[in-house]
C-alpha cells in the first residue's frame, strides 16, 4: 500500500463500484416492479430504490471499513488520517455526478422533459427515496450524493478505530449467543 494519488484514486473507485452494483440491482428489480405495481409504481419506486440504498451502504460501508482497518496498521507506513475516508468518498461520488451532470445538460424538446426527469431519476437510483424525501427537485438528487461521502467516512473511520457495527449492534440488543449452550 502506498499514498500515491493514483493509488487513492484506484482506491476510492470502489465506491463507485458499489454503486454502480447498487445501480444495476435497481435497473433490473424495476423491471419487476413495472410489471407487478402497474398502477402502484409511482408508491413502489422509492421501497425498491430504499432497499438498494441499503445494499450501497452495505457495499461501501464494508470496503471503507477494510480499507481503514489495512491503512491503520503499522506496517504500510501510510499513517492515514482517520477522515480519510472523506476524501475517498468525495472522489468516489465524482463519476456518479459527471453522468449525473450530463444527463441534466441534455437539452430535448418538450414533450420529453418528462422521459428526461425519469432517466435522471433513474441514473439516480440508490438515492431517489432520498431526493424524493428531500423535494424531488432536480438539486436533491445532487445534494442526495452526500451521503455517500458519508457512507464512505463512517465506514473508513469504523475500520480506523476498529469498531465493527454488527458486533456493537449484537451487544446492544442482546442478541449474541452464549458460548455455554
């Protein structure tokens, strides 16, 4: 592991990847949604685009978690900091808000503004319930794109520290098996 830039950039791809995987799942799981929700589709999108929402947090949260736990230790060197996180995620969301970006700058005519909105929601949709919830406004879905950064320092700094979610969440509620049994 080195602190090269093309090493950070190499590595804060995986954020992307985790949501272009989150993107793929809600591209082929509307598909299934169109067919069973005919009338319930506009109440059914943001159920589905919540649940791959969960499957991107799962993805990013867990490489930036491994990734801090690898940089933290002594042996590479690095001496990262433990926001670094912040950083990864910031480069990681650039290619998400590129497309994002140019699917806003197509210019069509009237009648297929609304084929417009929908594709941008759908290059959008891990985080369409969010933009939905925020205002459905065209700036949501590029405000939206902050959590990911979020996801990415949570994760990054959880791996810093050493805390592992499903371990503390185990613990809290109780839930952990007894070694006796």
């Amino acid at each position: 592991m080195d602190n090269k830039f093309s090493s950070i950039v190499k590595r804060s791809l995986k954020v992307t990847a985790s949501y272009i995987t989150a993107f793929i799942l809600i591209c082929v799981f509307s598909a299934s949604v169109f067919g069973l929700a005919r009338e319930n589709t506009p109440k059914a999108m943001p159920w589905l685009s919540f649940f791959t929402f969960l499957i991107l947090f799962y993805g990013v949260y867990n490489e930036m978690r491994s990734l801090g736990v690898k940089e933290s230790r002594p042996q590479y060197n690095i001496n990262p900091s433990k926001f670094k996180g912040l950083l990864y995620g910031t480069i990681g969301v650039i290619p998400i808000l590129i497309i994002q970006l140019i699917a806003l700058a197509i210019r069509i005519d009237e009648p297929f503004e609304i084929l417009k909105r929908r594709i941008f929601q759908l290059v959008s949709g891990p985080l369409y319930w969010l933009a939905r919830l925020l205002g459905n406004e065209i700036y949501h879905y590029f405000a939206s794109l902050v959590t990911i950064i979020v996801m990415a320092f949570l994760g990054y700094f959880a791996g810093y520290n050493k805390f592992y979610l499903t371990t503390w969440l185990k613990k809290t509620l109780g839930t952990k098996r007894d070694k006796k049994a």
